[in-house]
C-alpha cells in the first residue's frame, strides 16, 4: 500500500540474509504465488473451524507460524531499551488481535468478501493525511466497494458482526503497518516479526483453548496448522524475498492489491463460497482503489 507493507518491508530488510535463487521464474509470478499462498492458507483454516472453531484455528496458525519463522530468524532482545521491547511486544499483540478478528470474520461471512474489508485498513494508512483530489477519489471508489459488499445503501445480505470485524482486523492492519516501522528500526530483517508472532501465540494461547480445549492435540488438527502456518508465512514470505530482488516496490505493490480477487478464488475452490455480482464488483472497486493508490503514493515519493 502507499509507504511499506510490513510484508514488503520484512523482505526489503532481510534481502541479504536470503541465497539468491528462483531466477529462472518470472518475478511478478512469485508475488502471485505468495499472494495466492497466504490466502489458500486462511481458506484451509477456516476448514477446521467446525472442530477447533475460529479461535482454536487463529491459535494454531499463530503458533505454527511462530515455529517457522524462529528457525528462519532468531530475534536477539537482550539489548533493547525498555521502549523498543514494549514496541516489540506491542507488534505481537496487533498482530494477535488482528488475526483473531479476521479469523473471527470468515466465521461469518465469505472469505474475499472479510479480505476486502480488511483491505480499508492498509489502504487507509495509504492516503491518510494526502490532500491530494486523487487519494480522495480512491477513498470513495473503496467505500462504494464496500457499501455494495454490505448489499448497497439498504443494507441486508451480509452479517454485519462479521463486517464489523473484518473492519476490525484491518484496523488492526493498519496499526500493524505503523507499529512495524517502530520496530523495524530496532530489530532487524525479519527477528522483529518473529519476536512479534511468538508473542501473538502466546496471547492466542487461552484463546484457542477455551475455543477447542484438548481437540487441539489432535494429530490431524496439528498437520493441519501446520500447513496453514507454512502456507500463511513461510512461503510467501520466500516467494517475496525472491521476487523483490528484481521487481520494482511500485509493481510490488499493486500486484498485492490483488489479495482480494486471490481470495474470492481460494472460496471457491476450497470452502465453495460463491459471490453474486454485486459482491464482486464491490471487490473489483476496492481492488482498484488499493492498486490506484499504491501508485500515486509512490509517484508521490
């Protein structure tokens, strides 16, 4: 979105630590991938909500994807000041908050349809303080998008705690974003985020007990997470490390837009969740919104 994604950020820092490999895939298919990954990783969570419920599920991911992401960067804290840990300790539990109201809202309603919400967060971080007609111009194409999502200026046909949440998880994006930069400037590369995801277990942890109590043990349940935190963070993570070695940020930047329309794809294929017309063309308008922005933002800089 305009300025960094922590995502983009994450990878841009930690470019070095990473061989340089994937060079006979195009660039722009990695991000694809990744994108495509991330959201195929929220559509299998939300296959194991009937056993674990959303809560159980979201703690799993987080825990799982904690695992991951240690072994990849091991956060050295010892000699932060008091203020930098608590910034780090703060990223965790946005970064829990967040995932527990998304996952939370595609309890409720459609996968794409929670992921564009969402999306109102980043995108608002994006234009915010702009007094620029355009970044205005994109605010209302991404709010038209969303009153068509909530079934138009009548309302109706879409749970609206499940809305709200969603717009509730990306508040919390947008808070992710900002407190991201904080700690990307004491913590390194990715450690930061590792530190953040161990944290946001934690956090998670009486959660996904007191949603799925000892289901969570289940040898099944546990491949699953598993997987859900491999796809949901390591690979992409990978595929944009690769990626941003040879793409421009800009690109990068609206080839993530595309999150919204990956997820409309992954309900359908995994969890058969079918939109009507106008719920995809609520989608298309917070897709454009989010692509034009990223682009005047960085003509901009």
């Amino acid at each position: 979105m305009g300025g960094r994604t922590t995502r983009e950020r994450v990878v841009a820092q930690g470019e070095a630590a990473l061989p340089a490999e994937g060079r006979g895939v195009p660039a722009p298919l990695m991000v694809l991938g990744a994108i495509a990954s991330v959201q195929l990783g929220a559509a299998f969570a939300k296959t194991i909500f009937d056993q674990l419920g959303s809560g159980g599920a979201v703690f799993l991911r987080a825990a799982f994807a904690a695992l991951i992401l240690l072994c990849v960067w091991r956060p050295r804290l010892g000699g932060l000041s008091r203020s930098d840990l608590a910034a780090v300790v703060t990223f965790g539990l946005v970064l829990a908050g967040m995932n527990w109201a998304f996952y939370s809202s595609i309890e409720r309603i459609p996968l794409a349809v929670a992921v564009t919400i969402e999306f109102i967060g980043p995108l608002g971080v994006a234009v915010a303080g702009s007094r620029r007609l355009v970044d205005g111009l994109w605010v209302l194409l991404a709010g038209a998008g969303v009153v068509l999502l909530m079934g138009g200026l009548g309302g109706g046909g879409l749970d609206p705690f499940g809305a709200a949440l969603a717009g509730l998880a990306g508040l919390g994006w947008a808070s992710y974003i900002l407190v991201s930069q904080r700690v990307g400037k004491v913590v390194p590369g990715g450690a930061g985020l590792s530190a953040a995801m161990a944290i946001a277990a934690v956090a998670l942890l009486p959660v996904g007990v007191a949603s799925a109590g000892t289901t969570l043990l289940h040898p099944h349940l546990l491949l699953t997470g598993a997987a859900i935190g491999l796809l949901s963070s390591a690979l992409p993570y990978a595929l944009e490390f690769a990626a941003l070695r040879r793409l421009p940020a800009k690109v990068f930047g609206v080839l993530m837009s595309l999150e919204p329309a990956a997820a409309a794809v992954a309900g359908l294929i995994v969890l058969h969740e079918t939109l009507v017309p106008r719920e995809l063309a609520g989608i298309a308008l917070v897709v454009l919104a989010s692509a034009g922005s990223t682009r005047s933002a960085r003509e901009k800089t």
